[in-house]
C-alpha cells in the first residue's frame, strides 16, 4: 500500500499511521492510537528492567598476616555471598613493609579461590593496585538455585519427623524433697 493510501485512511479514522519495524523491508506501519503505543512500548519497557537480575558485588578485606582462625570466619562469609549469588571482591590491604612481600597476598588470594572452587571461580585473578591486590570471585550459574534446593530438602525432612509421643507414666524424676526445719535461713 502506498504511504498517501495509508495517511488518508488514518484520518478517514482519526487515528495515526505508526512506523512499528522500520528496518523491516519494506518499513512495516500501522493504523493505531500513537498514544496508545508509546505507552504500550513504555509498559513493556518498565517490565523487561524489572525481570533482570542486578548483580550485587560483596566485598571481603584480609590482611596478608592473618590467622588461620581469621581465615576461616572469612572465607565462610565469602562462602555465603556466592551461596547467595552475589559475586564477591576480595581485597588484600597492605600497611608498611608487607608492601614489599605481595607474593603473600597473591599466594592468600590463590588459596581462597581454591577453597571455594565448588561454588564459585575466579573472574578476576589478583591484580595489585596500590597498596591493595584484589580479586573478583563470582558463583557458578545456578549456585543460588541449588543452595535454595538444599535449604528445602532439609527443612522436609525437619517438618516431617515425627515428635516423640508425651508418655502417661510418671517420669522417675522425683519432686523436690520437703525442706526440713534444720536448714539455716538466710
């Protein structure tokens, strides 16, 4: 249909002639309420950013001497985030002379990027920057689903256990012996 053909009918029935694929050849319109659309398209628009997934980025601060008790608390609150499917930056911050020795920190990097292997990888291996060496830890695609699918299949097994039965007898526990008059009061 030629463009002239299709103005006129959208007048004849007051509406707008709207371009809806202009890379389409050739160029695809319709006769509709251009209100109408722009508000559709806005509609869609708002819909599809609140589908996406934000992705939340932890950070986790070591020192290069740290204790192995330290350690520990620290990686399992790394472990955590990427349970929970955030990534996590780590970050080794050096004070005085440990500047001079950042093979600590790297090998320290190194070590808890292997102990949390199973539920996430390295995205970015340790750089040095400054006075810090950092490291970018993001969870394996489905970590968040899966630890989901373990809280469930613990809590059934919980819920479904079944509770020990009040029993009738008397318990062989006795009450409290009667105080004899012999004892001193404060």
């Amino acid at each position: 249909m030629r463009v002239e053909d299709a103005l006129r009918l959208a007048i004849e029935a007051d509406l707008d002639l709207v371009e809806v694929a202009p890379d389409a050849r050739p160029p695809v319109c319709k006769i509709m309420d251009y209100g109408k659309f722009k508000y559709e398209a806005a509609q869609k628009a708002r819909e599809s950013r609140k589908n996406q997934q934000q992705t939340v980025i932890k950070e986790q601060k070591l020192r290069p001497k740290i204790d192995d008790h330290d350690y520990e608390t620290k990686k399992r609150n790394v472990v955590r985030f990427l349970e929970a499917g955030s990534k996590v930056k780590v970050t080794i911050m050096f004070r005085g002379r440990e500047q001079s020795r950042p093979e600590l920190g790297f090998r320290l990097l190194q070590r808890l990027g292997a102990d949390v292997a199973e539920l996430g990888f390295i995205e970015t291996s340790p750089k040095q920057d400054g006075r810090n060496m950092t490291m970018v830890l993001a969870p394996h695609k489905g970590a968040k689903t899966r630890a989901k699918a373990q809280e469930a299949a613990q809590a059934a097994p919980a819920k479904s256990a079944p509770r020990p039965a009040a029993s009738a007898a008397p318990s062989t526990e006795s009450a409290p012996a009667p105080e004899t008059g012999d004892a001193q009061s404060n």
